[in-house]
C-alpha cells in the first residue's frame, strides 16, 4: 500500500522515482542492498515483516527483514551519500500509556514483531546518522489489504459486526502517509525520530462505524473486549502517537483521521 502511493507521490511532483519490488530486491542480501541504492539521494525502506501473529514463532524470520536487512539499508545508504527514510511502528511501544507517545518514549515491545522492528531502529540510528524514522500505525490504504476493506466486506455479508473497543489508535491512509515522507524530506527536517500518523483517535469499534457508514451499509456494530478474541501476539492497547518532532521542523502533521478517512473511502472502498 505505501509504496505504491509513495510511488505515485513522487511521480506526480515530477521526481526522478524508481520503486523496487520483492521480486526486484532482496533486502537480505548486503551487496544487493548495497547495488540498488548507488546514485540515489535519499532511500525509502517501506519494506517489512508485518504478519504480527506468525512473527511469534518465526521470529528469527521477521527479524532478517525488520532488523538485518535494516542494517544493510543503513549502511548502503551512509555509504553512498543518501537520507534514509525508514518506517517503523507503534508495536515498539508497550501499549500502556495513557496520553500520545512522545517521540522520544522508552521504546518496550511486547510482541517478537515490535522487537524486531525496535532493533531495525537500533540499526538505523547506529549506521545511518541522515536518517528519517517514521513511526506510523494502523495503516489502510487501495492497493492492498487492510482493516476498512475486511469489515466493509464483512459488514456486507453479516447483519451484526462485533469488534474491539478497548484498544485505541489512528487510523492513517498510505497515501497521507507517502505525503508526509515527501514534506520531511522536502523541509530537510533534522535526522530523528517522527510520528506519521492521523491527529485524533479512535476505537477499532469506532472506525469500523464510520466504515459501515461510508460504504452506506446498515450493518449493526456492537462493541466488546479484546479477550473474546485472543491472538498470538499481543495487540497494543493504547498506539496514540504524539506528532511534537514534526511540529519542531515545520512540518504539519496529518489531519484529523475521521476527516481523512472520508476522503479516503471511496478509493479505498471502490
């Protein structure tokens, strides 16, 4: 999803672009890594091991793609001269907070896919001083699966949908994520760490609502807890992100999630 709308970005401001598919890229193997970013200014890694549940027994697996190949990228790019954007993600932290994680927050995963994706940060902060972290969360976007596509899927199929409401986030579209990568770069924001999700929060419950709205269903929606659906691996229970780092550069952060998630739906639900 976010490559792709990275892609399109790009292109339509008139940037010299190239998008490297799985079957065009092993990020796993250095001196391919290595040979794919020469003669670029800045590289994106929006690659990543994101099945959460099957990171829990194959960790070592998801730990070659979000944290190995991550210092492959790291060092390729210092070594050529290029900014390295890399995209991280809310299960760095432990999900217990009460108020928007701060940039600088302790990270805790609780999950072998957050630990994973804590090291890749270890590894760009160690090997690619020009770097861009951006963490984002609970991503939807048209060209993949995702979260709005199932239940809206679901919710045309069912009479009663019944979903989480204790477990709390930002909502975020690939393609204002891709615009968000663009501005930092473009604003040559300081090498750190930035949040690139909506403004505002919600509920699983609660997006799924606005869902079945947009997709003009009548679909009842019912609220419960995340023990009546127990997974492999914990799911955070708080993943608010707070957005002060992009603010201290400039850079405004994305908008509030339900304005973006109606502009966002006909694409995504077409």
């Amino acid at each position: 999803m976010l490559g792709t709308d990275l892609v399109a970005r790009l292109t339509d401001a008139g940037t010299d672009v190239v998008g490297l598919r799985r079957a065009d890229l092993d990020v796993t193997d250095a001196a391919a890594v290595a040979q794919a970013v020469a003669g670029f200014d800045v590289v994106v890694n929006a690659t990543a091991w994101t099945a959460v549940d099957d990171a829990e027994t194959q960790e070592a697996a998801a730990f070659a793609v979000n944290a190995t190949a991550v210092a492959h990228l790291a060092r390729a790019t210092h070594a050529a001269g290029a900014r390295l954007v890399h995209v991280s993600t809310d299960y760095v932290f432990d999900g217990t907070a009460t108020t928007p994680y701060a940039e600088d927050a302790p990270v805790d995963p609780r999950s072998a896919y957050g630990r994973t994706k804590a090291a890749g940060e270890w590894a760009v902060r160690a090997e690619a001083p020009d770097h861009l972290i951006v963490r984002t969360a609970w991503l939807y976007g048209a060209h993949g699966g995702c979260f709005p596509k199932t239940m809206a899927r679901l919710a045309a199929d069912r009479d009663l949908l019944t979903v989480v409401d204790d477990q709390v986030g930002q909502p975020t579209w690939t393609r204002d994520l891709a615009d968000l990568v663009v501005r930092l770069v473009d604003a040559a924001a300081p090498a750190g760490t930035y949040h690139g999700t909506s403004s505002g929060q919600t509920s699983w419950y609660g997006f799924t609502r606005r869902v079945v709205a947009s997709a003009g269903l009548a679909t009842a929606v019912e609220p419960t807890t995340s023990d009546r659906f127990p997974r492999p691996a914990p799911r955070p229970a708080y993943s608010v992100l707070g957005h002060d780092a992009l603010l201290a550069a400039g850079v405004t952060p994305i908008r509030d999630w339900a304005e973006r998630w109606d502009a966002a739906a006909p694409e995504v639900l077409a």
